[in-house]
C-alpha cells in the first residue's frame, strides 16, 4: 500500500529522528525555556527579516490556534475565518469554547478576499446598535488554504492593509507553510509573512517532524505573557526541548525548504499526470492535489494506493485528494504516475 | 411623535403598573422563591396542558436564551439557528462566550425546515471523523421570527420529528410569543409549544410587562438544577416576585393574549393599507409590518411617525418596520391609515 | 410579622414607584441609550468630581460582578477577593464560568488589607514560573462587607497605593453603598470612591429600588466597549429608562443618602439594644447587626420578627443576622428594641 | 553536573526511542485510531482488571486535567482540590478557564480525606440556597501527591465512599503513577485505581517516555464522546501513534513499573542519606525527598548536583526537593550518599 492518504501518516524525516537520539541522555531545563528552543528559534528568525518576533514551539495545530486566538481576543471579538477553514469545520468549535464567535466567509479557490473582510469591517463600524454584535477583531487564513491553492502577495498585502484601516489582526495558519512557501508560481516568502502577519505559524507535524508547530509573533501587542496563554491551554510542552530539537533539525541548513519544495515537485508530476489522463483537477500548486474520479477509476487505484474522498461530484463521480509529503519517494511517484495515465 | 419602531418603547400595561404598586408595601422571599412566582406559574400552566413543566421568570431576552442554552448542551455540542436567528444575529456571541457554536441555516420567510435541520443531524451521525467537529443538539427557532412570520403546526411538529430522530432538543424563542400565538392564520397554540419544544420563552417585555421572560421547560432532562444555572449567569432577579407580579397579571384572566390579539389586529389594519396604497409587503401576520417605501415616502411619514429602517432595496428604497404593540391605540392606527393612503 | 430578615424584601421607595408611575405612558429609545439614564448618570456624577466617569446601569447585582470582572482582565489574569467575598461564596462560581480564577485571602472583621494583597502581587512578580500561575490583576472588596464593617479612607487608600504598585484594579463591590457611606464612624465619601477605585457600584436594589446598580468606572481602560460586554452577558435591559428612571428619582435631592442614613441610625438603636441587654455583637457600624442568642431568646423573638441565621456559636448559641432597610419605620425598630429589652 | 531537579530533564528510555525509531518509516491512520494505540491500550488494560476501561492517549498532564474536568462536569460543577493540587496551583487556571471553580482543602502531608471531601458534600446537600453555590462534583487528587506521599488503600477506598454518598467523580492525577505504585510501604495497585477512581491518569513523562499521559476511564457516563473533548482542547495528537508506541513500550513486559521501582529505591537510599546525616526530612516514599538543608549545605552541594529549592524554613534554612527518576544511575546515587555523609 502507498499513502498518498495525507501528509501525516508517517513519523519524522531522519534528521529529526537523530536530533532527538544525539540527545537523549542530555539534561535539559523543562517547559521550552532551553538553548535548544532559543536556537532554533535563531534558526527560524533567519528567514524573518524581524529580529524582535516571538517564536513559541507548540505541538498541534487546533492548540495553537486556539491558544493564539484566546490570546489575541478580547470576549466580545470575533474571528474572521473562510468556511473552509480549518478552525471552524474541523476543530470541534475550540475557538467558540475559548469563548470567541467566528465570522464566515464564502472562499473562492479558498481564500477569501481583501474586499470581503472589509465590509464586515464596515458593518461593524457602521453599525448603530454596534453592542449588540461582536468586534471582528482577527482574520484567520491558511496558507496554503484547505484545497491546496495559495494567496498571492498581493492578496496579502491587500488584506494586510484592510486590517491596518479597521484595527484588526491578521493570523496565518501555516500548518503546511512549508508546502506553500514552495507552490508552483507563488510569490510569498516567510519574510513576507513576518512583515504581512500579526502571527503565523510554521507546522512541523505535515513537513517533517513528529510533532510540532512554530509560532511565530510579530505584533508588540501580541506579545506579553504569552507562555501563560501556552501554559492555561494545556499546550506547554513539560520536555519543551523536543520541540527545539526538531525545529532546529529542520531549519539548519534549509532542509525544511528542500524537503517540502521536493514534495510540492513531486505532487506536479502526478497533477501533470492527472491532466494528461483529461482527469478533471481543482486548481493546487502545493502538495495536496484534488481530483475528479469515476467510482471505476478510484476501484483500479484503491487496491495500491490511498488517497481520501472529499466530496461526491455529479454523474456518481468523486473528488479525491491525493497529498504528498517530506516523506514521498520518486519510485511511489513513479509507479502512481504510470498507473494514472493506464487509468480506465 | 406617533411610535411604531418598536414593541417596547413603553413602559407597562396598566394592569402590570397596579400590580406592583398594590403590593410594594409587602414582603416576599427572595430570588424567586415566592407565593405570587408560583401563582404565576400556574396560571402559565392552565394553559400548557402539562402539569410538570417547570416555568422560571427571568429579565431578559438575552439572558434567558444564554442561560437555557448553557444548562442544555455539554461544551461540544452545537446550536442550530437560522442565520436571522437573534442569539446569532443581535446578542453580541453571547452563546459563543458561554462556549457554543452555532450552526446556520439559510431561512425562507424567517423560517428553517425540518429537511435543513436533518441534514445536519444525518451530516454528523455520518461523518467518519465526528470528533473534529460538534454535535447539533440543540434546534433554535424564534416563535414569530425576526421577520414577523410563524410556524404552522404541521412546520413545528416535522421540525420536533426530525429533533427526535437526531435527539435534539427543540428551543424556541417566544419573545413576541403572545404576538405569534395570534398571527393572522395561525394555528399553533401554548399548548402545541409544550408539547412540541423542549424549552421555549414567553416574552413579557414586548408583550405588555416592563420586563421579565417566562422560561417553559417540559424536558425533564432539562429541569433539574436549573436555577444554579440562573444564578450563575447572572439572571436571578433579588425581588422576584415582581416578575412573578407581572405574569399574574397578564395571565390571570387572560390578558396577555387579548392584549396581543388587538395589537395584531391593528397591524393588520395598516397592512391592509399598505396593500390597498400599492406598496410592496413581506409577508407577516403579526405585529411587525416590513414595507418598501420610497425616500420620498419615508419623507412624508417621519415626522409623525417613527418607524425603523431594516434593509436597503434596489431603485434607492428602503425596507422598513412598522410595530404595534400593547399599547398602540385605534387612534394612532387610524392616523397612520390615514397617512399611508395619501402617501405620494 | 415584622421583616428583618434582609434588607431587599419590600418594593422601592414610594418616589421610584411615582416615577415608574408618571412615565409609563411615554416612550423611550431601548437599551439604556435614552435621556433619563444620561440624567441619572449625571446626578450621580455630581457626587464623584469625576465627570469623565462612565456610569452604566444594570439590574442585578451578580450581573454587574460577572460583567465588569469579564471586560477587566484577559483569561489568564484572576481576582484577588476575600474568602467571605460575594462572587467568591455566593454567586454559583459566575466569575469562574466567565474564565476566572479567583485568590482568596482571610478576611479580617470581612476586610482584607493591603498587604495581604501586596503579598500576592509579590509573589507573582517574583515567581520564577510566572507562566504556571494565573496574575492577580483585580481586587475585589465590598463596602461595606458581607458583615456589615467598612473599609476606613486610610485602609482603601493603602489598597489603591498596592493596586498601583502591581498594576492591579481595585473593584469595590456596592451593593450595600449607601449603608456604608452612612457607616457609624466612618470616613468614606462617594468622592473617595471615585477617586481610589477604578470600578465600583452603587446598589439599588437594597437601598430604595425596586432593582438595579449603578456601575461607575473611572478607569479610562475599562470604558471602551464596555456596553458590548453588558449585553453578552445577559445585562442589557430592554426598557433602559427604568434603570435611569429610579436611580434619578433616587438621586435627585440625595433622598438615596437619606434614606440610607436613617436605615443606618435605625440599625444603631438596634445595636444599642442589643448591647444595653448584654448580648454579643459582631462589629458593623451599618445596617447589618449580627448578634449572638440564645435558642430561647430566639424563640423569643421568632414569632413576630423575622431574621436570619448566620453561623452557630458555641454552646448551642446562633449567630443571627437582623437588617434594617429604607423601608424600616420607627415603629418597627421601637417593636423590637422593646422586646430584646425584655429577652429572657 | 549530576540532576536531581526534576523527573522530566531528560529525554525517554532507550526502549522507548527504540520503538520510535523502528516504526519511523511505517505509515500509521491518524489522530490516535490506530492498531499501536489500540495495543497500548490493551497492555495496559491487562493490569486493570475492568475490561471496559476506555484508555485515551494526550502529550501532556496540564492538558489531561483540564480536558478530564470539561468532560466530566456541568457548569454550575465545581471540582474538590487539595490547596497543595497541580491544577490549582501550577495550571494557570486552566480549569477555570475552563469555566469550573475549585473548592479547596487544607492538606495533611499533601492528602485530604474522605471527612473532609464529606464536609463539603454535606455543606451542599444541607445549603438552604443551593442555587447560589456550585455543587462539589468532582474530587481532584494526585498519587503520588505534590509532596512525594501516597494514599493508602484505606483512604482511597474511605474517599470513594464519599463519592458514591455525595454522587461526586473521582478522578486522581497520576502524573508520577509509576512511583506512587512503587511507593516504599504503598499498597494500592492500578487494579485498586480502576476499581476506585472514575478516570486516572498514567503518567509517561515523568515515568520513561518522551511525552504522554494515559487517561483511563471507568465511569461509563464519562466515556461517550470522549475523544470530542479531546480534540476541542486541542489535545489530539496527528500522529497519534507516537503516544501508543511510547505506552506499548513500557507496558509490555512492565518496563514501566520495574524502573519506576528502581527509582523509587534510589531515592530511599537518598533518604537514608539523609537521615543518617541527621537532615529533617518530609515524609515520602516515593521518588521525590524534601529535605531541610542550611544555606552552608545547599552551597556544598550545588556545584556538583541540581537541586529545587521548595520552601523557607526558619533559621535561614531552605527545604529543597531532590528528585530520583527512571534515568538516575546507580553511580550518581552513589556519589550524592557519600557527598550527603560528608556534608559540613
């Protein structure tokens, strides 16, 4: 069987695994407040362009989302947050148990628009029973979003500016920023992130790692007692080093980039694959690819391959995702390639 | 100035005022726990049909919605609203600061279905990953709707069908109940609302109290305990008895709905004049009349009347409410029948 | 029988039910945004020589504490409370379901001091895992306290110097104001209030109302938005104006401080009478006298009076409680003053 | 530099990262629903004796408390906790955040009894205002506790009575279970555990692994949708798998319990250490000692070991915490007993 199921099936890339082994008879001083930590948080600021960002190493996902918005809100604030977004459809309304209302928005292509975000912002300064509805306060994007696609920068810089005129927050949810700071035809760069973003994460879990999320803090605001937000949500690591030690596996020398723009090649070779085959395609530049399938074509890959269903299609055909990761070799490439061009 | 902006811009029915004023002399326990609460309640009860229901006095809207909500779901549990819904549209995420989120449904004429509301029931007990997301469990419609409609009988009862298939429970908010239990062409009574809803309010401020919102709860699972969640939130009135006060004068002798009755009359005198001048009407067979107006009728009217804007329409005109209520006199119908008809 | 037992067992002063009265038949806009809370803020307003103050009115008394404690600190900051404190023994845990932790200090005569406050404010600035514990950041008293004593000037102005110091609100709960203001021998003034505390209240409800607290801020961090959290929390009341209509009748020519003052001196009539027959008194130079009896005198007493119980003493001996109020008559208290006189 | 300041300062039992490095390249379903945690489960199980034990994987001991108490209590619930407990003194109010007050108890060398737990089961039942205080529900306690003592099986089953009288949940934290099992003198197993307690936890980090609690649930009105409230507190794992692994580990063959008892019996040679050199100890016989040592002492010492500072004492002197773990060496023992003899 070959997984191209998601990009977290497997455990970690080598050089993590032996950061974690070199170390392990080492003592080191508990809850993240390590050299390990402040290293690898060097590592990453490298890329930042911002000297003064806070690095927090955080484990999953949906806790540090939830931890960065409870942090960022006040009661009365709300999230703006696509449909598809992960805090709203996939999180158990963890942000709405933290207390906070999220605000939707129909995405295009996943994302959502400078445009859209602006006239919640009006509404509510507009509004003339303004306490009897709550403050949008944080916009909350992926990158790249839910389907694969990725805002361009200027669709960054355009809603940058659109929280700057209404006082908000902007957070990316960068749970596979790795995948797309390397999609074909973006033009963003964590740098643009730091510059562009009040927060942002850099996940570990889906670009090598066993585990872990960086977050990155560039708002002044943002930043004060952050660790007892970490601390009160249940997401202080007590042997914090572990993330540390990962995170700066991953960054020295840039083999977070390498692996995951290797993973990003790899997932065009299969959408050229798939478009070669006449086979409908959502678009994606990054590492996740959604394809329409009919019930016979998914029955000739599901007996070697795995790959998730995302929605039911017309004429009794389905939309799959295939992901690749860190972890995809040129031979599972290789062989799915040859077996979607043979593909009934 | 001639009112008609809303249903509370009044003080009290005169029989409410006496009330008070016959007993201020007296003594009551505290916090409810009064001979006048449990008398109100009982008058409440003759007509409910449903002798173990509890019924619980509270100030306000708000407060009751955030306070039944919170005593009925556990903290994954989600609530399903129309998006028009009040606790979603005008209540500043009071649900969500209690921890809720809320689900929407897209409302016809103010009203959800019993096929929506399914779908969101099949959608969970379906879903493979039913921890990443929350479980609908409580059904929130509001008795009129926002916009002044009602549910039918056969509506209610499909939607408390679907509630028992999904084990939901069914909420409804009677703000305007007295409003509603009188619409034009209904035929839902309170004792339809005991039978049919796990909890549901009958709104005294709007319906000729100066304040207070009966709770009805026929769930049993739902009863016990229920006043710690009232204090707890901050809804447990030190002098109760005016509370109780005030629904025993509205119900004793059946006040309440007489006095909603006539006020549904009247807006239907003025709907019949809106008609009759030609201008369009959503449809509404209660107390608030939503009507499009030109800039230069609403000119004509507002200095005599006021009213509310609701909605912007095309061609530069308005939607806007008309409310009667309690305390609108024949006179003041009379006069605005009179205006409407010689509108430009 | 003749009530002693607490001092919110009657209606209101005859003046707020004229009010009431006399302007049932006008209309109001809703929700606190009308002429006569702007006149009562101001009356208000003209005891404080702080005009920037902002006053809201609220109706309840565990509503107002949840409210401002919620708009006061971000989710990992607590609250510093006596262990007798009200939101701490008896409001069913509201300030923690809001997301607070609340410090308890022992009370000394129902008062804490500034340096037990200081102490909790040193431990957490000096805490090595500042990030493992929660920042007091709001001290919470009453005035006067739960057993009826008062803070002196010197006392709260010790508070407010610590309160600076660790960057802490002080939060005066004033259910009781006016019978603290009015305290035997005390030194505080509505002026004093302003000035050392950045929240306090001033009760209605005990003192004259037939509900509702003035909430009076005079910290410029705490006003913005402060309406927002009034109606997430349930706190807005629809008909505003009657909030505004009671509090200015009260306020106009002082009658709130009169009324108050009578209670008190009626209270010290009592508390000589106690004393002149030998029975231990709890200190409380207000309205609130706490007296030990023995079960025969309370036998005694409990067929024509009523009164509370409050702790057992020993040698089968009970604390109880005996409230004059506003409402109390001279007849009344010259009643009971006989009968302890002649206590067995 | 030889540590003895904590029991998580090092990385896992080489048996642990065995398992991690061996199943590195194999690809695992997500979120914990897969074929290693099912088998961790069912090692650990094997020591349970309750078959219908539901056994959940989270990262860390902060995280589990407060996602244990979401689960088990309703709003107005609040949880019984030594003063001394982790959740009330080092979580940053995590449970409260979470909504749930915390009734605290004054420990006796770290444990409260069933007297007291019965008190405030008592307090409740009896309190004429019920709805103005949270109902105690569930009972917090560790084993081992802060202190390093354990509960005897008598007063575990004593507290479980209470419990049982007072419909309360007992939930015992056993972030350090593996000592408390191997306590010197001890005689509760994890069969008495899950025969007494409602949920426990099974400490890994402190006890062998990288990271990871494992949460065992007897109570079936605590199992049903359990794993929801893990993933809304953001406590679900991706690569679930990791926290299995670490549990099969140490669970096959009693890894687990053979070097939580070799710890332990380290940490009595420390103690008896101690004690000969005439050093006031507290009680405990597990792998935590707290030993008074004079500032002359601590500076002979801490050069050469790391040590916690706990609390003053009088005479200058300062109770410190030494620590003995899975990772302690017979030779450091060795080298802190001759150096302990030598002391000035």
């Amino acid at each position: 069987m070959i997984r191209f199921n998601n990009d977290y099936n497997r455990g970690a890339h080598p050089a993590v695994l032996e950061a974690l082994a070199r170390s392990n008879a080492d003592s080191f001083p508990g809850y993240g407040v390590d050299p390990v930590c402040e290293r690898a948080a060097d590592e990453i600021k490298k890329h930042l362009d911002c000297p003064d960002a806070a690095v927090h190493f955080l484990v999953g996902g949906t806790q540090v989302n939830l931890t960065a918005i409870a942090a960022a809100l006040r009661p009365y604030q709300s999230v703006i947050c696509p449909v598809s977004g992960h805090i709203h459809a996939h999180e158990t309304g963890g942000v709405e148990h933290g207390g906070h209302k999220i605000l939707t928005l129909e995405p295009t292509e996943g994302r959502i628009s400078a445009a859209q975000i602006a006239r919640l912002g009006e509404d509510y300064e507009t509004s003339p029973i303004r306490e009897h509805i709550t403050q949008p306060k944080l916009v909350y994007i992926s990158f790249p979003t839910e389907t694969g696609t990725v805002y361009s920068l200027r669709e960054l810089t355009d809603i940058r500016a659109v929280c700057d005129r209404y006082g908000m927050y902007l957070f990316v949810d960068g749970a596979r920023m790795g995948y797309g700071l390397a999609a074909q035809g973006g033009d963003v760069t964590l740098r643009d992130m730091a510059r562009l973003a009040d927060m942002f994460t850099i996940g570990g879990t889906k670009c090598g790692a066993l585990f872990g999320e960086a977050l990155v803090i560039t708002a002044p605001a943002l930043k004060p007692d952050f660790r007892s937000f970490i601390k009160q949500n249940g997401g202080m690591l007590a042997k914090g080093w572990l993330l540390g030690l990962q995170f700066d596996a991953l960054f020295k020398d840039g083999l977070y980039f390498d692996i995951c723009r290797q993973a990003v090649e790899k997932a065009m070779t299969l959408r050229a694959a798939f478009s070669a085959r006449g086979l409908p395609l959502q678009p994606s530049p990054t590492n996740q690819q959604f394809v329409v399938l009919t019930h016979e074509q998914i029955e000739a890959l599901e007996g070697k391959y795995t790959f998730e269903p995302d929605h039911a299609v017309d004429g009794g055909r389905m939309c799959v995702r295939f992901c690749t990761s860190w972890a995809t070799t040129d031979q599972e490439i290789a062989a799915l390639a040859a077996d979607i061009a043979a593909l009934p």
